[in-house]
C-alpha cells in the first residue's frame, strides 16, 4: 500500500513535466489578455551572467504542463465559493450578474471630464458636421449603451448608486442635441424599448445581438431622413433562444475569468434577420468606433448587406478592422487620411457611454489638419513617442509578445503604445 501511495505521488509530481513535454492532453488556451514569458536563448553570456537562469524559471512557470487547468480549477474555486473574480476590472453583481469597474465607475459620473473637455468635442463636431456637410457629407454622432445605466439594479451596493453624478452621456448628449447636431441616441432608444428579451447578457460587456438588431434600423432611418434616399431593409424572424449556446460577446466577460465552466447566463434571444431585395441605395459609410460598432457586423452582416463594399470601420480610429482583406494596409495613420474622408457619403462616429470622453478618438481635434494637408500637433507627438518606444531595446521586447498575443503588427502595437501614452500624458 505504501508503494502505491508513493508511487502515486511521483506520478502526479512528474505528470506535469510529462505534459509539458508531450502534450498528454489538449487544454482549453485561458482568455483575457496576458503575457506569457518566451523560451530564452542558450548562449555562454546568459549562462555566466544568470540571466538564462532566471528568463527560463519564467518560461517554465507560465509553460508548465497544466498550468492552464489549475489556473481554471482555482478560479472556479474563487468565484463558486467566495463570488470573487480574479480577471483585471471584472466586478460581480447581485444575482452574479458580470460588470467592468469602469463602466460602472462612468455612469457614476467618477470619469466625468468636465464641461470644458466636453464643449469642446460638442464644438469640433458640430463644426466638421458642417463643413462636411457642404461637401455633400453626413457626419453622424451615435452614442451606445453602457451595461451599467440598463443594469444598474444589479451593480453592489458598495458603489452607491444614491451619489451617481453628472457623467458624460448627460451631459454631452445634451450639449448635442441643444447645438442641433446629428445625434442617433442607441441608448435612449433602447430605455424607452419595451421587451421580454434581455437588451444586455448577464455574462458580457456589450449589447445583445437582440439589441443591434433594434438599433440599426433606427441608425439607418436615421440615415434615410438626412439623405432622403431608401436604404436597405430587414426583418426578424423568430431564431433561438437559449442560456447556453451564446454568439459573439455575450459570454466576453465570464471567458476572460478563466473559470472551469462558464456561469449560467439569461435566456438570449437570436432572431433571424432576412435582408429585403438588394435594390436599394447602399450609401459608402465610415464607421469609427469602439469594439460595439463591431456589434453590427460580429452579430449579423449588417454593414456589409446595407452599406457599399467601400465602406470601413476603424476601430478607435487606429486599425481598420472590416471589411477583412488579405495584405490590406490596416493602419489607419498610413492611410491618406483626406481621400478617405472626402470619399465618402456617411461618417459614422460611434461610441460606449463609457467611452465618451474620447468621442471620435481623435477623429475630430485632427479633422481640420487632415482637410488642410498638415500634420496635427498630435501626430506629431504621438510619432515622437512611437521612434522613442522602437529605440528602447527593452520595451521593444514587450511589443513583440503583445503584437503576437493581440494578433497584431508590431507596427500596429507600436502605435497602440504611443497613444496610450500620448492619452494619458493629458
């Protein structure tokens, strides 16, 4: 007996070099973000100077066989018994319903980033819609929900929801709205929506797919009484409903905690949408935006079946990430920014209520520079800080495993790194 119990012991001390090595068994790859250290190279100079030593015991640490199931096994441990998530900004509410900190720390007002910073936007907006307009362009401003303001029942208690202040959906959309700009307002549409159907799942950050189909017929009404032209159409038609087989981001928040199986979610509702005859007016569209105007094409095929196959959507202003084409330049500050706008029939700013105090994402301080042929103040800073990131040996390193775990360019990465700094030098 005792041998076996020994034997049993080296078993489960060795299996795990055995899976490290042989990949006994396939693991479900963790989700998030995170940063896995790199095998390092054997060579005299990091042997002698203790360096191999020290980059190996990171690489084995993040690498060892079943790392991935014991981090699941853990923070199923966490989240079952103690309602704790152990995933960056990951805050549980009542009935366990999944929020962002952030997103419920902006529709308490604590990033509200004052009349000042908000005129502004409402000025540089109103005044690129109406210079595009005599161009025989439609600038738009639609505003998204966030989950917090549709869900605020659900947030705990320790945020106090009796002090929420002025934030920035209230004021800005009001500003809007008083300088007769052309605002599409998704979530007040979606307040005043009477459904059965959950407009947001208990396990995501995003709007429902349920919810994109309610709001882009609006958004294309919308588009409709400005240029007086028929877009195409489209119906629902009962789809599927279910807790368990989730599309898209309705399950983005619970993945990212990582946990042995994922925790039960609302009855979701999936329509089937039936596009009218492609006979309509297909207007060309630049959408920029945060990651819910992907919404309208992750979900269905909403831009591509009513906007022309010329049209773009730049992800915060930064990657162009649809339509996909192969070998296509994606950086959009390598694009000739003036052609790009001036080709155009609609633009589409599009942002989260949590993302309000970015509106555009620099779309709008750097219009008049673009139109002008010059280099804005901002580029100019931000390329600065990009040569100062490649020249740093170091902090290269780090961009080579985030542009390969973002699945980006390093260009692309470099990029990110530089506005981010850029942002917050502010």
């Amino acid at each position: 007996m005792k041998k076996l119990l020994l034997g049993l012991v080296f078993f489960l001390l060795f299996i795990p070099l055995i899976q490290w090595n042989i990949q006994l068994f396939e693991e479900e790859p963790l989700g998030g973000e995170y940063t896995v250290a790199e095998e390092p190279e054997l060579n005299w100079n990091n042997w002698l100077t203790g360096s191999y030593q020290e980059q190996f015991s990171s690489f084995f640490n993040d690498t060892i066989g079943f790392k991935k199931t014991l981090v699941r096994t853990y923070n199923q441990y966490c989240f079952s018994l103690f309602n704790k998530a152990n995933s960056v900004n990951t805050i549980i509410g009542k009935d366990k319903v999944l929020f962002q900190e952030n997103v419920i720390e902006s529709y308490l007002g604590k990033n509200f980033a004052g009349e000042d910073k908000l005129n502004k936007i409402v000025d540089d907006f109103k005044s690129a819609q109406i210079d595009l307009e005599k161009r025989g362009i439609l600038l738009v401003a639609v505003i998204a929900p966030g989950k917090a303001s549709f869900l605020k029942e659900y947030i705990p208690t320790r945020f106090a929801l009796s002090q929420k202040k002025t934030n920035n959906y209230d004021y800005l959309t009001k500003r809007l709205i008083e300088k007769d700009a052309n605002i599409v307002d998704l979530s007040e549409l979606l307040r005043n929506t009477k459904t059965e159907y959950p407009l947001f799942p208990k396990n995501g950050m995003h709007w429902s797919g349920y919810s994109t189909i309610l709001t882009f017929n609006s958004l294309t009404r919308f588009i409709e009484e400005k240029t007086k032209k028929n877009l195409r159409g489209y119906i629902q038609k009962p789809g599927v409903l279910t807790k368990d087989s989730l599309r898209y981001t309705d399950n983005d928040i619970a993945k990212a905690m990582n946990t042995l199986w994922l925790p039960e979610n609302f009855l979701m509702n999936y329509p089937v949408v039936e596009f009218e005859e492609d006979k309509y007016y297909k207007p060309n569209v630049l959408i920029i935006g945060d990651s819910y105007s992907q919404s309208f094409y992750g979900f269905y095929p909403f831009y591509e079946n009513v906007f022309n196959s010329e049209s773009s959507f730049w992800y915060y202003n930064r990657i162009e990430l649809w339509p996909y084409e192969s070998g296509k330049e994606t950086n959009v500050h390598k694009l000739d920014k003036k052609e790009e706008i001036l080709s155009r029939n609609v633009i589409l700013l599009m942002a989260t209520e949590d993302n309000l105090h970015r509106f555009g994402f620099g779309f709008l301080e750097d219009y008049k520079y673009i139109l002008e042929g010059v280099e804005s103040p901002k580029d100019k800073e931000v390329k600065r800080l990009e040569e100062s990131i490649r020249n740093n040996p170091e902090w290269m390193k780090f961009i080579y495993i985030q542009a390969k775990e973002r699945n980006q360019t390093v260009d692309q990465t470099v990029r990110a790194n530089a506005i981010h700094l850029f942002n917050n030098k502010k």
